[in-house]
C-alpha cells in the first residue's frame, strides 16, 4: 500500500530535529528522508551507518535503497553522504552542548546562527522574490518563531512585538562573557519544512487574511442609515480592530496546538461569515425552542474536536 505524502510527512516530523535539520539541508526529498527516519530516528544513529564515503554510499543503497542506476539516485545518494558526514563533524556535539548548557544556565534564549537565517531568507525570495527591509523579518521575531516552530508551540504575536529589519529592534539580543573574555551571541535552532501545521501554508494566506481585516468586512465595515438608502462607515475604533484580529489569530495558534490543525487551515476558517470564535445557534426544525419570535437567536460557543467552536442546542430565554 502507498504511503502518501501527509504520513510521510508526519513520519519525518517524529524524528530527531538535528537530523530534520541535516537531512533537508543535504537537499534529500521527502521519500529519502522518510526511509532513513524509519531506521534512524535520531542524529547519533544515523551518524553510525558508515565511518567512511565508500561505506556511506554502499548502506544508501542496500539498507535505504536508493538506486545509483539513474541521475535521481545517484543525487539522493549524494545527499545520504553529505548528511552523514555533518552528522558525524568532531565538534558538532561539544559545540551543540556548550550552547544549550550555556543558555539553560543562564536562562537566556539561544540566537538564531547567520547560516540558517541566510537558508531561510534565500528560501523565500526564491519564490517570491527579492524583499525589502520592511518586509523582512528581524533576527529576533525570526528566532522567536524558530524555537516556538521547533517546540511544536506556535503563538500569536501582538503586532507591536513584530518588527521588521528595518526597525532594528534588539530586545532580544542576549549576550555572555566567556572565561577568556570574549563577549558571545549564539543560539543553535533549525527550521522545519516537514513540519505538520506548516503544511499548505503560503504567502497569499495572509495576504488573505490581511485584506479580511483592512477590507469591508472588519475595518471598512458600512452599515445602512435609517433611511436605508445610504451607507455610511460606522468607523470602528482602531484598537478594536486591532484586538479582534489578535484574537481570531491567537484561537488559530491554539487549535494549531490541541488539535493538530494547519495554519492554512484556519486562517481560512477565520475568513468566513462566522468566523472560528462565534458561531449562531439556531432552532431545529420541527422542534419549539421558544426562538420563534426571536430574529437574532443567542450565541452559545463550544469546542469541538474539528478543532473550531461550533454551535450547540441550547434554550432561549423567554
């Protein structure tokens, strides 16, 4: 039976990170990675496959079963080598526990290293281009997301916590004094494209989403006048609006957590008429619920296991 790219997936999210990391960095897709994560679930194990090239090459092809008969195999194999070879780097162990002992002692958060900023920006403007500075984000609110990614914990940021590049905010920059004097900045994390929630998720989600805000369903909204001729703008404070897309954005982050669901997901919940956080109760047909003579029946709100609130049967008031 074929295994489809969703279990795939979600096989290679249950490994080791570090070997995530190595793995996607060595350009292997997501088959390889699938047949190397079901035997090696870890860094360290996977790292013992081969202490030279030859003998790499060689368990790439019996134990994983890549085929060096054609381009496509022989790439895959490439890529089992390359990864193999960072995995086994003398200093990678003594340099990854330093730090995480380092930050854990100090209970400082660990910066997001160059190289991997640099791979993720080159990712993103591959696809859509170059960006500007505003609309890159900065090393913090990049190393804040990063390690909530890395954790499985996404969290809605207010707006005013997230800053561009050109905002040059520093907040969270933290840095040590070694023994030798040397004042360090350092943090070792890694971004994830096998992640499950992360899945479906592109740019024009939020481009979505954004316009749902700014558009005339939230902060353009235009209400009859009492002749019902005109329209007028009720003019919503800002703050407001503000909070209810913090709100709908802060309900998707926790249906994200407690049931699995994608960002892409929800944040096409949050488009529709009633959006993830209300949802309108009606009467069932056939059946009195003393909201006959009502036309906005009440609002009752319940979680569900589809992961957003849904409505429930409830009495009216008289």
């Amino acid at each position: 039976m074929a295994v489809s790219d969703e279990d795939k997936r979600a096989a290679v999210a249950l490994a080791d990170s570090d070997l995530q990391f190595i793995l996607q960095e060595a350009g292997a897709s997501l088959d390889t990675q699938f047949k190397v994560v079901q035997a090696h679930s870890s860094r360290r194990r996977f790292q013992a496959i081969a202490d030279t090239q030859a003998e790499a090459r060689l368990a790439a092809e019996k134990d994983i079963g890549l085929d060096k008969s054609t381009i496509e195999g022989r790439a895959q194999i490439a890529a089992i080598v390359v990864a193999r070879e960072a995995a086994a780097a003398r200093d990678y162990d003594q340099k990854e526990h330093e730090l995480r002992a380092e930050a854990r002692i100090l209970g400082q958060k660990r910066i997001l290293q160059a190289q991997e900023r640099q791979s993720m920006l080159r990712a993103v403007t591959s696809v859509h281009g170059k960006l500007n500075e505003s609309e890159t984000p900065s090393n913090e609110y990049l190393s804040a997301k990063t390690e909530q990614c890395e954790s499985n914990e996404p969290l809605a940021a207010a707006l005013d916590m997230i800053s561009s590049r050109k905002d040059q905010q520093v907040e969270a920059i933290q840095s040590t004094v070694d023994p030798t004097g040397l004042v360090k900045v350092t943090k070792t994390l890694a971004k994830y494209k096998a992640k499950p929630f992360l899945q479906g998720l592109k740019l024009e989600s939020f481009t979505k989403f954004v316009d749902f805000i700014q558009g005339d369903k939230v902060a353009n909204l235009r209400l009859p006048s009492s002749t019902g001729k005109e329209q007028f703008p009720p003019r919503p404070p800002w703050a407001i609006v503000l909070a209810f897309e913090y709100k709908l954005r802060t309900e998707a982050m926790r249906m994200v957590v407690k049931h699995g669901k994608t960002i892409a997901e929800l944040l096409k919940i949050c488009l529709r008429p009633e959006p993830l956080c209300f949802r309108r109760v009606k009467g069932r047909k056939g059946k009195n619920t003393g909201s006959s003579s009502r036309k906005h029946p009440r609002l009752f709100i319940r979680e569900s296991a589809e992961g957003f609130e849904a409505p429930f049967e409830a009495p009216f008031k008289s």
